[in-house]
C-alpha cells in the first residue's frame, strides 16, 4: 500500500496506523476499542480504560507511529510512556464536539453584545422623544 504524507492519520512501516480510540459503554462496563483506522479494523478490546493497560498494550506494539484519542490525559500519558515517537492527534468525534462547544459559546456572547446593545439603543431612542415640556420643566425643580 503506498504511504500518504496528505493525512496524519497514515504512516507506520506498511501504511497502516494503530490509533486509540475514545472508549465505549456497554451497559455499565467500561473499555476502550483499539482501531486500525485505514483498514476500519479492530484491533482488540481492552477490560477497562485505565492508562496503566493501554500503555502495556502500546509497548507490546512498538511500530505504532500515531495515536488517535479523546482529550483525556490517562490516554496521552499512556501514550507518552510506551510510545513516546508516536505523534498523538484528536480523533474526528472530539475534534467536531470542541469545535461546536467553541462556536456555540461565541455566539452566545456575540448575541449577548448585539442584544444590550440594542436595548441601549432603544432606550437612547425613548429617552430623545421625551417632550420638551416635559425636559424643562425638569430643570427647573
């Protein structure tokens, strides 16, 4: 298969990539899949989603060269101990998540800002039609 230097997500010595991937919930037990994502495969299933076991397994593969994961730091430290040459990245579903909650939250001001400014506006508006009798007959008290 002929290596890409377009994606980070390929590399390794045949192609392939062996990333972490974020961990799944099967009723109340926890895990963590391990996906080759070229092939779409899995690779294995870990029992829990401690570091101290995704880092035994990443020793064991030594040709890992990028590691796909969520923003949680037992995964990247995991990552950094047994894989330290591996370049770690986001994977897609956590990437698209921060970026909506990052939209979301400008936005929010944004419309925030616009609206007191609007209702600056309209109370500057309200407070010029006042009429005039009304103005001078408050400056004289």
């Amino acid at each position: 298969m002929e290596k890409s230097t377009s994606t980070v997500l390929r590399g390794g010595d045949d192609g392939n990539v062996i990333p972490l991937t974020r961990p799944f919930k099967r009723g109340r037990t926890f895990g963590t899949l391990l996906i080759d994502l070229q092939s779409h495969q899995v690779l294995d299933v870990l029992p829990d989603r401690k570091a101290e076991t995704a880092a035994t397994w990443m020793q064991s593969h030594p040709e890992i060269r990028v590691v796909s994961r969520d923003r949680g730091g037992y995964y990247a430290a995991a990552a950094q101990a047994s894989v330290p040459q591996a370049i770690q990245c986001a994977d897609r579903f956590h990437l698209m998540t921060n970026l909506s909650k990052s939209l979301e939250g400008f936005l929010s001001r944004h419309l925030a800002a616009h609206r007191m400014q609007a209702d600056l506006e309209s109370m500057k508006s309200a407070a010029s039609e006042v009429p005039l009798f009304l103005q001078t007959s408050q400056r004289s008290l």
